[in-house]
C-alpha cells in the first residue's frame, strides 16, 4: 500500500471521530480547569493531584541523537543514526526569527502561560465541541516538549492531565529559554529530521543559524504535521504553511507587513545535505561500526550522538578507488582489495575492501517510512571487507616471513640452494612436493636466498624452511602481526595457508618500521554528546624482530622491484615488497613500502576461488594488476613528499652462523654441530661459504680456450656456480684466449668455489666489463627487458616478435645468449617473445 493511500484512509478515519471524542475534550478540559485553574481547593483534587507523578520522579527519555565519523582532515564522512536523525545546537545560535515563528505558530502565549494555557485549552473546546471533532488540542510547547520526552503519546484522559501537571512542574524548573531549546532540539521536523539543526540540513543544506525568515518560517509550519507538509512531497502545502506562519508573525507584531510579504514571495530553494551515510570509504566505515558496536552497542552508536575521529586520509581513499578502476574497470573483472597504512603508527589511511555493493541500493525503493511520517531505520548493507574479513592464500607472500626468521636465526642470504624441482620432501602422513611457478627452471645449479627471493623461486624457500622449521617461521610471523591460525607445516612459506590483507599490511609495515610492529589503527577518539572523551587510542607496539634484520629484509625485498617479479611496481624511489600467486591464480597479491607508507594490493574474486588467467592481454599474476595497481596508488600518494630511503640503524650487530673450523658462512650441508651463531657488525660478517661437507667436483683444465667457451663449459656443462672473466694481456696467445686458471685444471673443489679465467684482452682499448646474463624466459618481455637494460646496464638488448602457442602474448620464450652467460655490456642479447 502506498504512503499516499495510507494517509487518505487516516484521513477518511478522522472524519468519522464520534461525538464522543469531542466530549471528551469537555472532561479533560474541566478537569484541568477545576483542578489547576480553580485553585485545587477541594480534598478530592487534593489526593488525585497527590497521586500524580513529580517531574523529579519520572525519568526522561533519552533523545536520540546521530553520531559523526570524520576523517583524519576533520571532513565528515558518515553518520550513524536509526529512527532518531538529530544534532544539538544552542538557543544562541537560533536565529530570532525562526524562535518566533515556532511561537507564533505552535504557541503565542508562551511567554505569558506557566506550561499549560487555559485560554487555549477553552479556545480548542469550544472549537472541537462546534465540530464534533477533536480538531485543536491546546498544548503548549513546554506541554509538546513533556510528551516528546516524558510520557507516552497515548490519547487519554489521564495522559493529558499529567501533561498538563508535569509542563507545571517544568517551568517552575526552567527558565522559557531553557525551554525553547530544549523544545527546539528535540521535536521532529519531518524526513527524519530531529532537532531544527538537522531539520536545517535536511531540507537547506545549511546550519540553523542560517536559516532565512521564509525558511524559518518553513520549518516551524512543519512541526503541527510533518508528513502533510513536507516539502519534498507537497510543495504547495508546505508553502501555504509557511504563509500563514508569516501570516501569523505579522498579527503577532514579530515581523512588519513588508518583512512577511517579501518572506511569502521567496522561493523555497530546497537543497538536501550533499553529505551522504557511507558515501565516503564504506568499507572503512563498516570496520568502525563493527568495533564501535562491540565496545558500546548499538543504542550508544546509533542514538548516541558520538563523534568518531578516525585515521582516514579522503585523499588517499580516492587515489586507493581510482588505481583500481585503472586497471579493472569491467563488471566481469575480478575483485580488488588496497589498505595503505602509516608504517610509523599503524594509522590505516586509506581502505578499499572489495566493490561498493551499497552502489546498487536504492532509497526511492528500499528506504522505509513509517506510517505517521517518521523515519524507519534506513542503512545500506553492510559491507563485507575483504581487506579485515578476506581470508586468502597469499602465494609466495610469507617468503617474507621465512626469510625474517632465517635472518634473525642467523641463516645468511648469500646462503645457496638449487634452484630447480621437483623436490619430494618425505612428511609424516603426506609427501610434501614442491616446484617452481609455472614449472621454471634456471641455468644455474646454485641460486643464493638473495636472487631467490626477487625471482620468487619455490624450490630455494622450500629447502629453506626445512632447514629453519616452520615453527619458527609462524613464530616470527606473529610477533610481525600475523592473526591467522596457520598450522606448522612448511608449506607456509609457499602460502599454502590463509590471510587477511590488513595481517599483511602489519606485517610489511613492521618492516619498514625498523622491526617494531603497531597495531592497526582507524580510530583515534570517541567522544560522547556531552564532549567527555570515552576513547583515545594508545599506541601499542612491540619489538618483533630487531631494528637491523628488518633492514637486511629491506635490502633483500628491495630487489624484488629492481630486478625481480615486481617490476613492474616500480615508482623510481627506494621500495620493498614482494609478489604473491596463489595455486591456480585464483588470487593475485603485491605488498610493498616505503619509509612513509605500505600498501597490500589484493585482486581475485570473493565468492570463490576461481582461477582470473587472462585479462586483457595480460595474466592476472602478483607482478601484473597487482603491482601496477600497486604503483600507480603509491605514485600519487607520495607525490608530495621527498623521496627518502631506508636508513642503517645505528645498532647493527647481526647474528650469523658460521662453519667453526673456518670462519666462513654455513653452507647447506653444513651439520648443526659444526655450525656456530656469532655475531658481527653489518656488513663485516664472511662473505663466503665454508666449503666443508660441500660436494666436489674436479676443475677442468680450460686454459687454451676462448674465454665463452671457457665461460659455457664451467657454468652451464659443468655446474660451477662462480666464473670471474679478468681481462689479463699476455702476447704469447691470441686475443680473448684464456692463458691461466685459478684454481688449476684437475683440481677437486666444491662447485661454490669461485673461479678465475685470465684471458688476453686486445691491447687498443680498456678492458670491458662482464656481466652474467639473467635468465628472462617466461617473463613478460617488457619486465625482462627492464631486468637487462636497467637492472643489469646492457645496451644491446633486441626483441624479436616469434610466434609460439606454447606461451601467452607477450611472454619471452627463448632468449639468445642462454640465461648464466657471461657478456659485455655492449654484447647484442636477442629475447624472442610471442606476439
């Protein structure tokens, strides 16, 4: 049934009040007349006015009142209210007009009456006995104000008497000022408007102590009946009321004939509030309520009247909300996540927890009234947050974690692994099989946790963690602002478990803050309607590793964006973060930071877990939407603030665990009794590997030979794992010939050993220098050209467009020399990728 209908059949119902209702007007009225009026001489008027209540005895009813979230800059960016839409203001900051309208209109005599005005109270009997209705009841504002906040609404006999006798009481309590603004911010103005405050920005968008005569004249017409009047819904009638309401301020002597008539001819310029409940970062706003809701219930959240400040950046959520409709701007696209937190305080800037699924609610249809015009309780959905609610595998994000506990356990990064799989590992219960991404394979049998970590490579953090103990990995990962149960299973540094985005954003931010983790923060003060705080946030933080091995994890996460799977997250000044892919890429993740700031991009879809593949070109991987979305937030984020980069702490004593008989850094097959933690300043710990218990191969004998020849069969034949080319003249041998070896052919040493080929350099220019050419098969061509030119300064880099069906668009296939040669810098390097 319509509104509309409703209200004709309240009408028709009016129409057919009996008699009866107008002789009970008669009793009510000679009751208060003979009771009050008369003196309340008898003893019968004595014991019932005994039996009345006493103001002091009756406990008012709270005013509901709408509690304000603002942001971190002071802007207003939700509300929360239920039935009870409302906002104090003083009696000085009321205009004087719009005072006198309400007078006029609602009660004349005010100034003159002592709560209840007899002459009044005649005026509607003899008004209601002509008509046969009940059409005036004589209540003056201390009396509305009694019944609005004191008794019930009820029509009786016995109700309107205690109004009547508690108005009495008030205004012996309270000045006529006191009253008006007591009346003034309680009564209810229509669209859920309560208090001429918020009724002014509901219906003028401005404060009251704006309010022009007409619209204060507006205003006051609306409070007999708010729903006939409304503005919104009856433009005609509501100016008809304001009229007479001028009409009236003029006979009272408020206004001249002039002021009114100016007054009546004035449009309406209706404007509602251009501020919205949860417009503004709803996701945000959800993870408020939810916490604000716990701490002190509903009552409290919705008819309050809280002021919230939150850490909220406006300008950030925007930047956060438009990096992702860059990149995923379709309906059918997967879903996107982003939390930016100040790494210094935990402060959460800016939150995007998933699509706004409020966009699609729609007031006209799903917003509710009540039948007598009052607001019901109308709120959009709450939001699931996928960035605090969002359990998901993270991929190769916890390498992170491995590599902070292998750290601060002493385990070096220049420590080698092979880098290839598979790799069977035997498990109680269940073999645990690990392989690279995609199945890759590198052209080096050793591959240091350094490189491992910025190709992301598997099977170097699987034998990594086996070493370590996942236990110690989980620990580690706690202390840095982990939640999540996670079992102990070594498969928690390849991800195989689940995690917020908000846990990571911790985490990484523990990092940037030199080890010392703070709790996530969206709220800084709460304080009630009569400005008394209830909550002030206190920092909480907690050494979770020390200050120096974050910084080495730094270094290290560093050269994930230089030259490593997050190339593409590259913002030109110093960063760290760390790419992640789920099995099946069902979900995608970039995490990374600065000084100033960390950022946790998450995309993937929420209802399942569904593997995104291809968009647009490109495969959906934590180096692609992730970490372009990643660069372009961070971009304009920190385009205002210098660029500045990690700095050494002063305290820089790192463990490390070395060989005993040598001195030098553990290998992998190093046993635990012949390892020893010792301690050193940073960068004055070995540097090399103790080659004990390392396997040995015999050295050939390769002087003679041109230095690629050399080079090829040592690296790739033979898996040596370190050739230095030295450019040495010796006229007895042809130029690029090598003439010497250190150590000699025919020697039996590990396969770490460093190696020296000394070959002749042509004497008409100084010796090139020689890099070993990165493996970029299977990386998009532009992230591997990046990796060449940037990263390792070659400057003869062609790619060559070759169809192969066996890869996607874009993605090198093969690349000429082989990834593991040793090349000038100004050596041509061809890398073939599918068109």
């Amino acid at each position: 049934m319509s509104y509309y209908h409703r209200r004709r059949i309240r009408r028709r119902r009016r129409d057919m009040v009996p008699l009866a209702a107008a002789l009970s007007s008669v009793v009510l009225s000679v009751t208060i007349v003979t009771l009050l009026g008369m003196g309340l001489q008898a003893g019968l008027a004595d014991d019932y006015l005994s039996s009345l209540p006493r103001l002091e005895e009756i406990e008012p009813r709270e005013t509901g009142l709408t509690s304000r979230l603002y942001a971190a800059d002071g802007s207003l960016i939700a509300v929360f209210h239920g039935e009870e839409n409302r906002k104090l203001v003083s009696l000085e900051k009321i205009p004087p007009h719009l005072i006198q309208a309400v007078i006029a209109i609602e009660d004349e005599r005010f100034y003159k009456h002592s709560g209840f005005d007899l002459e009044a109270i005649l005026r509607a009997l003899i008004v209601n006995l002509r008509t046969g209705q009940i059409v005036q009841g004589g209540s003056t504002i201390t009396q509305q104000y009694i019944k609005n906040v004191y008794i019930d609404r009820e029509k009786t006999l016995e109700r309107k008497v205690r109004e009547v006798f508690l108005a009495y009481q008030l205004e012996k309590e309270y000045s006529k000022e006191e009253i008006l603004e007591l009346y003034l911010n309680t009564v209810y103005f229509g669209a859920g408007a309560y208090g001429i405050q918020t009724a002014a920005e509901t219906y003028f968008n401005k404060n009251a102590e704006e309010l022009s005569l007409g619209e204060s004249a507006l205003l006051a017409g609306l409070i007999r009946s708010p729903a006939k009047y409304d503005p919104y819904l009856d433009e005609d009638a509501a100016i008809g009321r304001r009229n007479l309401v001028l009409q009236k301020m003029v006979e009272l002597g408020y206004i001249t004939a002039e002021e009114g008539q100016r007054a009546v001819e004035s449009p309406l310029h209706l404007e509602r509030p251009t501020i919205k409940t949860y417009d503004v970062a709803p996701h945000f706003v959800e993870h408020v309520r939810r916490w604000l809701m716990e701490e002190w219930g509903a009552n409290a959240v919705y008819r309050g009247g809280l002021k919230i400040y939150t850490t909220l950046d406006p300008k950030l959520q925007v930047m956060a909300e438009q990096a992702i409709a860059a990149f995923l701007p379709e309906p059918e696209d997967p879903w996107a996540a982003v939390v930016a937190m100040d790494p210094k305080t935990g402060h959460i800037l800016a939150m995007v927890g998933g699509r706004d699924r409020s966009e699609q609610y729609n007031l006209v249809t799903q917003g509710q009234r009540q039948p007598d015009g009052e607001a019901a309780v109308v709120s959009p959905p709450y939001e699931y947050n996928l960035v605090t609610q969002g359990q998901r595998q993270p991929g190769s994000v916890p390498k992170v974690f491995v590599l902070a506990a292998a750290l601060e356990a002493g385990y070096h990064p220049l420590l080698t692994f092979p880098p290839n799989g598979p790799l069977t590992f035997e498990m109680p219960g269940e073999d645990w099989e690990v392989d690279n991404y995609g199945g890759t394979s590198y052209n080096t049998p050793e591959m240091t946790i350094v490189e491992g970590t910025a190709r992301s490579v598997n099977v170097v953090y699987a034998q990594l963690v086996m070493h370590l103990g996942a236990e110690k990995v989980i620990e580690v990962a706690k202390k840095m602002g982990v939640t999540s149960p996670w079992e102990p299973h070594p498969s928690v540094a390849l991800g195989a478990l689940d995690i917020s985005p908000l846990e990571v954003a911790v985490a990484f931010s523990t990092l940037a803050n030199y080890g010392v983790r703070n709790e996530p923060t969206a709220i800084l003060k709460v304080v009630d309607r009569d400005g008394q705080v209830l909550y002030e946030h206190r920092p909480q933080s907690a050494q979770a590793i020390s200050a120096i091995n974050a910084y080495r994890v730094t270094e290290v996460l560093k050269g994930v964006i230089q030259h490593g799977t997050g190339g593409r997250a590259n913002i030109g000044r110093p960063a760290a973060g760390k790419t992640g892919t789920s099995q099946e890429e069902a979900d995608a993740w970039f995490a990374g930071y600065t000084p100033d700031l960390t950022t946790v991009v998450w995309i993937g879809y929420p209802e399942e877990r569904r593997r995104m593949g291809v968009i647009r070109g490109t495969r959906v991987q934590g180096g692609s939407f992730p970490a372009m979305i990643w660069r372009t937030f961070m971009a304009g984020a920190l385009q205002d603030k210098p660029a500045t980069d990690f700095v050494k702490p002063e305290e820089d004593v790192i463990p490390v665990l070395v060989d005993k008989e040598n001195s030098k850094l553990i290998n992998r097959f190093t046993p635990p009794e012949e390892m020893e933690l010792r301690h050193y300043r940073y960068g004055g710990e070995p540097q090399e590997q103790s080659e004990r218990f390392m396997e040995k191969k015999t050295l050939p004998d390769v002087v003679g030979m041109p230095w690629e020849q050399a080079n090829h069969l040592l690296l790739m034949m033979e898996g040596f794992q370190d050739v230095e080319l030295v450019p040495e003249p010796n006229p007895a041998v042809q130029a690029g010939v090598v003439h010497r070896q250190e150590p000699a052919g025919g020697s039996d040493i590990p396969t770490s050993t460093k190696i020296k080929l000394f070959y002749n350099q042509a004497q008409e220019g100084p010796p090139q220098p020689v890099v070993t050419l990165p493996d970029v098969v299977g990386m998009p061509w532009d992230q591997a050209n990046h990796i060449l030119v940037v990263g390792n300064g070659l400057v003869n880099v062609k790619k060559i467009a070759e169809p192969n069906p066996a890869v996607l668009a874009g993605v090198v296939h093969r690349q000429e020399p082989a990834g593991g040669w040793r090349v000038t810098l100004d050596q041509e390097v061809r890398i073939y990728y599918n068109p």
